[in-house]
C-alpha cells in the first residue's frame, strides 16, 4: 500500500506497512528528488527440515518381588558349636551328662534300645555303640566302665558335637 504525504513543493515521500518494500529515488531537473516505495510480494523459498520422531527403546521392566523375610528358627541355648574333630569334654562334664540320662548309673539298661550311663544306642543298625567302637570294650555298653564309656562318647562327641545327647547336653 502506497501512501502519500501531503507535499510543500516537488518532494513527495511514501511510506509503507508491509515488510517486503522497494525504494527508488528519482531526480528531477529541477533539483527536487522523488522517492517511491513499492510493495513487491517476495516468495522466498525455505527448506524445512522433517520432522524428527525419536523411538525410545523398548524397556523390560522386571516384575516386582515380593520382599524377602529370613527368619532363623531360634538356637537352645544349649546347642554347640559345630565339631572341631578334637571336642574334649572333662570327666565331670560326663559324670553330670550321665547323671542326667541315667541319674549317674553307668551300668543302666533302659530297655528302649538305650544303654550304659550316657545312654548310647545299641541294638540296631544305627547303633551308635557299635559305629563309634564300643564293642572293642563290650558287646553292650552297659557292660563297660565308666572310663569306656567316656572314651566312646569322645569319639561320638568329636563327630557329632553334643547334640548327640539332645535331651541332657550341657551346651
């Protein structure tokens, strides 16, 4: 759009709004110059990148666990430490220990598969009075000393640890 300026004389000034404009300016003989602006519609073309579509990677996501609880079922005061292979005992822990199983009777035969003061297993396959070498002393326990007694309840406590005698273990 072209406009005019009121004019004192030959100079005319033009003025325009829009952002694409010409300016000439022409001279007269006269000594008087005449400038004119023209709009010109410019098309300028512009290279417009596509656009970016950016892809996350696929995500496992685990499942959620349950959080875990470990309970221990709580130790006897009275249980031992694991068997070192040299577990001793002195003469009067085992007089206490038979003095527990058998009220001190190192001679005793309970008649329930036990014998002897510390109450050794005898007749059956499992017979600790036989696994551990008393029948070197005696074919049933109640037929050894007390001394024979302590020397194969020394081995059982060196392999086993005092939960051998679970009932009476003085750990």
């Amino acid at each position: 759009m072209l406009q005019r300026s009121p004019s004192s004389g030959a100079s005319q000034t033009a003025s325009s709004t829009d952002s694409s404009l010409v300016v000439a300016s022409v001279s007269a003989e006269d000594s008087t110059t005449t400038t004119v602006a023209v709009t010109v519609p410019v098309t300028v073309p512009v290279t417009v990148p596509a656009p970016v579509t950016t892809v996350a990677p696929p995500t496992t996501i685990a499942p959620r666990r349950a959080p875990t609880t470990t309970t221990t079922a709580p130790r006897r005061a009275t249980t031992p430490p694991a068997p070192t292979g040299n577990a001793t005992a002195s003469p009067n822990q085992w007089d206490r220990l038979a003095a527990c199983e058998t009220g001190g009777n190192w001679a005793a035969n309970s008649g329930n598969g036990y014998g002897g003061g510390l109450q050794f297993a005898h007749n059956s396959n499992w017979s600790t009075w036989r696994a551990f070498g008393g029948e070197e002393f005696s074919a049933h326990p109640w037929e050894a000393t007390r001394e024979q007694q302590i020397v194969v309840a020394e081995r059982v406590l060196a392999r086993s640890g005092w939960s051998a005698w679970p009932g009476c273990s003085p750990y």
